[in-house]
C-alpha cells in the first residue's frame, strides 16, 4: 500500500507511444553505402523519369532508358547519397485507410532501387513545410522524412547524364574529320602518352611544326569534343543534310572503330 515516487525521466518513458520506440532506420542494416545501391528506376508525378544501373566492368552509374549514357558524377550522386542516408523523421499512421491525404495515392516522387540484393521502393507525396508523407515497399506505416536535402528531385534528365556529345581522350584517336561551313578539315593524329616528343599532328597534310601550331590544333581538337547537351527532345525526327558532321577514326573499336557526330 506505499505510494512511491520515480524520476521524471524514467516516468516519461512509460508514456512512450509504439510509434516513439520504432526504429527509425528504413533498411535492414543500420550502415547503408552508397555502394551497396546497384539500380535505380526514378518516377515523378507518375511519369517514369530513368532507369539506371551500376556498371560493375566501368565502375560508372549508367542511365538505361530512356537513351543509354553515363551519369552525370555532380549531380546523379544525390540520389544515391540520399537513398542511402534517409531516414524516418516521424511515424504517423498505420495501416492508413486513405493514403489521398498524404499525397500517396499519387505520389509526387517514387524510388524504386536496389540494395544489396534486395528490391526497394520509396514513395513521396504530399510536403508540408519541412517534410514528405512517406511509404517503403508494401509496410503499412505511413512516416516523414526530411525534405531539406531533396532538392534534386526535380533535376531534368540531361542534367543527370554526361552531356558532352562525344569526348573520346585525343590518344585514342588516329583521325578527325571535321565538315562544317562548305570546307573540309582532315586532322591526322599520332598523340603520344608516354613521349611527347614522338607526337605528330597534321591538318589537310600540313604537319604542325611549331608549339603554337601544335597548341592551336590542341585547340581546334578540344573545341569539336566539347559539345555540350543543353536539353533533349525524344520526339524529334531531324531530316535533311547535317550542318557540320564530325568523323572520328578511333585507334581501337570501343565498341566503335568510326563515331560520327552531326548537328
């Protein structure tokens, strides 16, 4: 019959909700790499924006559809980055009977990626000021999670590719031709890695002899594999003659021995 008294402390936690003792880490394990991520299919507002794999023979991230190019490495990491590290800001409902109050019968953003092995999806949808209502696979737990590091969902795709047209590194290259403006140039290349002093360029048969020729051709090479992507048009059917061709000889085929670019 004696009346007790316990800390506060220790008397707070009776009242502890179920939802407050969850863990809040969203993956099997509690230390989750950006390297543990093998694929990656990203939706917005119920369009399907890209697939994407990791290349395990280049160690590059690869978009898949819908065209086939390299990730971009500034900005392409930030899915991965965040996938990685989210984790549940709060827990709100259970077993939810209408999800169209938490913007997840639509949702705005949907994750779909792989982690060790294992498929996993993630679904945004409504934001209030700080956080998106949240939903992981099929777990009936409606949560939150932070939205201050998610600026990127909104990313255009070009903006999450490589957007250099062609970049081929000059020593793997034994001949340009470059047609552009109703004249011909034919550059003829024999870089040199390993000693400088053995290369040889030559344009239109004229070998350049001195360093500024030599740096002026270095030039003109860098300005043909510095087209840039600003925007991609999947419904266009480009018809007529190219105005400028760009005809590059590779010294091996990987996996093409003749790129032709034409704009």
């Amino acid at each position: 019959k004696t009346v007790y008294t316990i800390s506060k402390y220790r008397g707070d936690m009776l009242s502890y909700s179920k939802f407050d003792i969850m863990k809040k880490s969203l993956y099997e394990k509690d230390e989750v790499a950006v390297e543990d991520i093998t694929a990656l299919t990203f939706t917005r507002n119920g369009e399907k924006i890209f697939d994407s794999v990791f290349d395990v023979a280049t160690s590059e991230w690869k978009i898949t559809w819908p065209l086939n190019a390299k990730a971009d490495m500034m900005e392409f990491p930030k899915f991965l980055q965040w996938l990685s590290g989210v984790t549940v800001s709060e827990f709100i409902e259970e077993n939810a009977s209408d999800l169209g109050q938490y913007g997840l019968e639509e949702p705005s953003y949907v994750f779909d990626f792989v982690l060790d092995g294992k498929q996993y999806g993630i679904r945004l949808g409504s934001k209030t000021d700080t956080h998106y209502y949240a939903k992981m696979n099929d777990n009936p737990m409606v949560f939150t999670v932070s939205s201050s590091n998610l600026n990127f969902v909104d990313l255009s795709l070009v903006d999450l590719i490589e957007r250099f047209i062609y970049i081929p590194n000059i020593a793997d290259v034994e001949k340009l031709v470059i047609e552009m403006d109703g004249r011909v140039d034919t550059l003829l290349i024999y870089a040199n890695n390993e000693d400088k002093s053995k290369e040889e360029f030559f344009i239109n048969g004229r070998k350049m002899e001195t360093d500024n020729e030599v740096s002026l051709f270095r030039g003109y090479y860098q300005g043909a594999i510095g087209l840039m992507a600003d925007r991609l048009d999947f419904e266009a059917k480009p018809e007529g003659q190219a105005e400028i061709r760009l005809t590059y000889t590779m010294k091996e085929a990987k996996p093409d021995k003749i790129v032709v670019v034409e704009l």
